[in-house]
C-alpha cells in the first residue's frame, strides 16, 4: 500500500460520518481485509493525538457513561430468555465508555469497568474552577464536594432550564451508531479506538472534509511507529 491509498483510505474515513466498516474499506481500496483493519486502527491512533492530549477541561463540563457489549444471546423459546441485565447473565466483556465532554469545546472518552469510575476520571481531567452536569445515578453525588453539579433527572426530563447531559448523549447517539449500525460487533479490547473516533468526529463535526482530511494526514505523518499495530496479524497467528 503506498501513499496514494493512505490518501484514499483517509478521504473515505473521513467521509463517514458514523465510521465506514472495514469490509467496506477494504473493497474500496482493492486490497485484503487484514490490511484495511490494521489501516483502520492506525488513523485511529492518529485521531487520538487530537482527543487524548492530557489537557484539562474547564469551563461546563457535562459527564455520562454508556454500556456497550456484554450481553449472551438471546434463546429462540421465550420461556428459555434469560434478564441480561443481570451480571450472571452476561460474558464478561461488557464495557463502559465515560465521556466528559465541554459544552462548545472537546470531548474525552475513557472506556473502564463501572460508571463509578467516572468520578475519579473527573478529580484527574477537570478544572476545579469548572462547573459539572450530570445525571441522578448515586455515583455522581461525590462530586459535589468538589464541583458545582447540575443534575437532571432522565426518568423525568431530558433537559430543565439548561440543566441537561444533550452534549454528552450526542457523543454517545454517534457512537452507538458506528458500533451497532457499522461494525455490529466491537471487541473490549479495542472499543477505546472506536470511542476515540467518535470523539475526534464530533470535534470536528463543523469542519469540511477537506481540513478533515488535511489534518489527519497531518496526525499520521506525526505518528510514531505503532506499538500495538506493527505485526498485529503475525502476533495474533
């Protein structure tokens, strides 16, 4: 594959707007399906330059967590289902996104095993002087001994008089799609790069596909070698 493709590859990314999987990229590009998938996840390491950059967010932060994956199929007989939302009842591969996201500003995703932990995502990410938003689960009340939090109660209302989590959920409306409608099936391993692709597509959801593209090529040629992606296929055999 040689720069040309990597152009090709960048442009049809960059045109999805809930991702492109990879058996399509892979027929666009003419090429095997292993080679578009390590591709894939390359451009999404260099989107991470641009989510993942260790600053600090201030200003009105909104925090949310979603679930995604985890759950046993479904028997054929009704009277054989089982209540997934149970953990007995799930393969241990459920995963949690948190996003803390600033209203007008950036979004920063960070998959864990419990929502919880999104409370010391916030102690490590957000400005003291920042405000908060968040929903009524319990976890959320520790950060009001640090923060001004607005809460909203969901089971009620989606937004009062400016009190809402909207920005959040529009992280999460993307996300969900690329996973569900795109790819069908992400693996916990790797959900982290996906939830990074959502983030840097919402970022940078005004922005033309020309800079779009401009600036991931940018990213790419700025990448170090991967780590985790040079000879995956021969690692993974």
């Amino acid at each position: 594959m040689d720069f040309v493709d990597l152009l090709a590859a960048i442009c049809i990314t960059v045109n999805a707007s809930k991702g492109v999987s990879i058996v399509q990229l892979s027929r666009d590009l003419d090429c095997q399906y292993k080679t578009a998938f390590v591709l894939a996840h390359k451009l999404r390491e260099a989107m991470a330059l641009e989510v993942q950059t260790g600053e600090i967010l201030d200003g009105h932060v909104e925090i949310d967590g979603a679930y995604f994956g985890g759950t046993i199929r479904q028997e054929n007989r009704k009277a054989d289902r089982k209540d997934r939302r149970l953990k007995e009842n799930q393969n241990g591969q459920r995963r949690v996104v948190v996003v803390m996201r600033e209203r007008l500003g950036r979004t920063l995703p960070t998959v864990t095993m419990s929502e919880a932990d999104g409370v010391a995502l916030v102690h490590q990410n957000v400005d003291r002087m920042a405000t908060l938003s968040a929903d009524e689960a319990s976890h959320w009340d520790m950060l009001h001994a640090g923060w001004p939090v607005d809460r909203v109660n969901h089971s009620e209302v989606y937004s009062d008089h400016g009190k809402h989590t909207n920005w959040a959920e529009s992280y999460f409306s993307r996300l969900r799609r690329m996973v569900v409608g795109q790819h069908h099936h992400v693996s916990p391993q790797y959900l982290h790069q996906y939830a990074n692709q959502a983030a840097w597509l919402e970022d940078n959801r005004h922005v033309d596909n020309g800079g779009l593209a401009f600036g991931l090529v940018a990213n790419a040629m700025g990448c170090p070698v991967s780590r985790a992606w040079k000879g995956y296929w021969q690692r993974a055999a």
